[in-house]
C-alpha cells in the first residue's frame, strides 16, 4: 500500500486533490479569500437558511418554550422528546402514510436502513448513479446487489424478471433527483414494475426534491402521484428546508422494526429538539413557498437551455451539471468563474466518472433573473477559448 504523502502526491498531480474552504455567508453571496462571490453551490434550494423574517418569526413562536439545545442522549434512553413525536406525525400528515421516522442525516438514514432491513435473502437492484450514502448502505448490509444502467428500466426490469424467483425480497433503490446530472426518476416506471412481483419493495430518496419540487412542496413523488406507491421514501432536511436531519416515510410495523433494529439510530445521540422544533416550524410552512418553487424552476429553465450541448441537456432540475471533462480544466474553469464572482465549485472523480469531471451549479430561489443573466454571460466566455461568449443570453421571462 502506498503511503499516506504517496497518495495525496498522486491526488495533487491528478488535479483530483480537495481542501476544506473557508467561507462566509451573507445571503445569495459568499466571502473567501477577501473576495465576494454569487453562491451557486449551496443545497439552500428554496433560499431559506438566510431568511431574517422565518428565525425571528420561529423564535417568537418559541418564547413561551423551552427547547434545549442537546438532546443529550439518544432517543431509546432519555432523548425522545415530545417535540420529535410531533414532527413525525406531521410528516406521516403530510403524505398522508401510516408513520414517519426521524434520524440524524441523510447519510445517517441511507446508512441505517438497509442494513436494518436486509439479508443474505434480500437482493438490492440500485441505480448506478444513486448517491454514496446508499452504495455505502448496500454495502453495509451484506446482502447480493447489483446496479442496473442510470435509468435504464429495460435492464432493470431483466434483472427483475431473472431474479425474482431466486431471493425473499427485492429492493428497487433510486434518487428521484439525481445529485450529479440533476435529472429524474419515472417513479411511475419502477412502480409498475414492482407491481408485477409481491416481493418488491421500491425505495426512494427525495433528498434533493423535498422542498423544491411538488404542488405542496414534497417533491417528484407528489409530483409524479405516487406517493403511496413508495414503500421506503427517504427526504432531508439539511437542503430546502434549511435545517439538517432526515426522515423514513413507512408502515408502522417498518417504523417499530427499524427502532428495535436500526444502528446509527439506537447509537447515536438524537439531534438537539430546538433544532427539531426549528424543523417542524419549517415543515408546516412547506406548502407555502409556492413562489419560491416558481422562482427555482425559471431560473433552472433558462441556465439549463443556455449549457445545452454542455450538461444542460440533461438536467430536468435545479441541479445543472456543466461538464468540462478532465480534472484539471474543470478546476481552471471553475476557478476563472470565482474570479468573476460566481462561486461554483469542480465535481471530479470518484464523486463523477473519470473524463466528466463539470461545475455543478445548484441554483436557489433567492437568486434574481439578473444574477442568471450574468451568469450565462460567463460561462460563455469560460467555454470559448478566444475568451468570447458563444452561449447567447436568453431574454428576461
């Protein structure tokens, strides 16, 4: 094995080498390296995190409680407090399910589950671009999986009808936003193949589409109508909502066995309950920020159409990959963007695939059509060599 400085040598040469940023948030803009810069790489989808008005309306609402700021403990000794009850119901209200369950991330949750759930006689059917968080979940658990073309439902559906008969249970596991590319899952599609089999369970994480995307805000699901199709339907709280934390949407007896069963949930510490309380205050709020959801999907519209050819091809979200290629370009590019003032970041392997190293931009309602303009403006000129701008601004809509 090499060693330590090896490795790190090899990352560095292979433009492939990450540092920890040092920044300062004030609104749409962030401060690094004494310059100001347009955020186009923050998950704040609905552009909450910075809203003045919902922290003083939250904390008014909560003068006359009180809510530590440690839970202390985890939730099957002394840390369940009546305020995370209160949360889960309103989430199963929501989606009008049977139950819901908080847990402490995303990650936690992706990590947590399937290990609970699964064995030898489980097989996991996963979309080859699902998020790291549920291969490392998958890999967790132990059990036989394989991972079928990105949204390829044909092979799926082969893989399905040759496996079936071989194993108890069959998971179908897929983002409905996919985090890179920024397209979409037909939940409708992988619903009706589960339809054909009583062995399939279909689990879906909304991590990226909670908030941003559905009338009422919750996400391809809602949108797609099939909410009550998805037996694992996993969200976060660390993205449009402005908080951090995740949640399961299942049956009750998915709920209890995952209490009795789930590791990083009987292990670990319970988020602190004003942090929770801050998290319901939000959700009741969710179907409101219908404007918010308007604002994200023009903007998304018009960067999307301009990186046609480019990565904005593929994207049906708030999630626009620009694809650069090779590592090294893509940090030059992205580097002459900051330079600009847009502050967007290189995504490089293994997080991509070798040779589709891009900028990915993820937009935020708080953004103004001015701010996308610019923008545009830019990026043409980052993709033309003689520093011109091939990409053409669309007009104000």
């Amino acid at each position: 094995m090499k060693s330590y400085n090896e490795q790190l040598t090899a990352l560095r040469a292979s433009g492939n080498l990450r540092h920890l940023p040092e920044v300062e948030h004030q609104g749409i803009w962030i401060l690094k390296e004494g310059m100001r810069m347009l955020n186009l790489s923050s998950n704040d989808y609905l552009g909450l995190a910075s809203r003045q008005d919902l922290q003083e309306e939250f904390q008014a609402s909560t003068q006359d409680r009180f809510y530590p700021y440690s839970s202390s403990s985890s939730r099957l000794l002394t840390g369940n407090f009546s305020v995370y009850t209160k949360l889960e119901k309103q989430i199963a209200r929501s989606f009008d399910r049977e139950a819901a369950l908080i847990f402490n991330s995303g990650y936690h949750a992706n990590t947590g589950i399937l290990p609970a759930l699964t064995d030898k006689q489980t097989l996991l059917l996963a979309d080859k671009l699902v998020h790291a968080s549920i291969i490392d979940g998958i890999l967790l658990s132990g059990s036989p999986f394989l991972r079928y073309r990105h949204n390829d439902y044909d092979q799926l559906e082969r893989l399905v009808q040759k496996n079936a008969c071989q194993y108890e249970t069959i998971i179908i596991l897929t983002e409905s936003i996919f985090s890179m590319d920024g397209d979409v899952a037909d939940l409708n599609r992988l619903i009706a193949i589960k339809r054909q089999y009583p062995n399939i369970l279909l689990y879906v994480d909304e991590a990226h589409a909670i908030g941003a995307r559905g009338k009422t805000g919750l996400g391809i699901a809602e949108e797609q109508s099939c909410i009550q199709e998805i037996d694992l339907l996993v969200g976060t709280f660390g993205k449009a909502l402005a908080s951090m934390g995740a949640y399961l949407v299942c049956s009750r007896t998915i709920r209890e066995y995952l209490v009795n069963t789930m590791r990083p949930l009987i292990f670990s510490t319970a988020l602190p309950p004003f942090q929770i309380a801050w998290t319901s205050f939000i959700w009741e709020q969710l179907p409101s920020f219908t404007k918010e959801r308007e604002n994200l999907l023009a903007y998304s519209r018009l960067l999307a159409e301009a990186l046609t050819g480019k990565g904005g091809e593929i994207s049906q979200s708030h999630i626009i990959p620009f694809i650069v290629g090779e590592s090294e370009d893509c940090v030059r590019k992205a580097e002459e963007l900051q330079r600009k003032g847009f502050y967007c970041l290189p995504v490089r392997p293994p997080t991509v695939p070798k040779g589709t190293s891009r900028i990915r931009f993820s937009l935020t309602a708080n953004l103004t059509i001015k701010n996308i303009h610019q923008l545009i403006v830019e990026t043409g000129r980052a993709l033309s060599p003689t520093g011109t701008c091939p990409v053409s601004t669309p007009p104000d809509r």
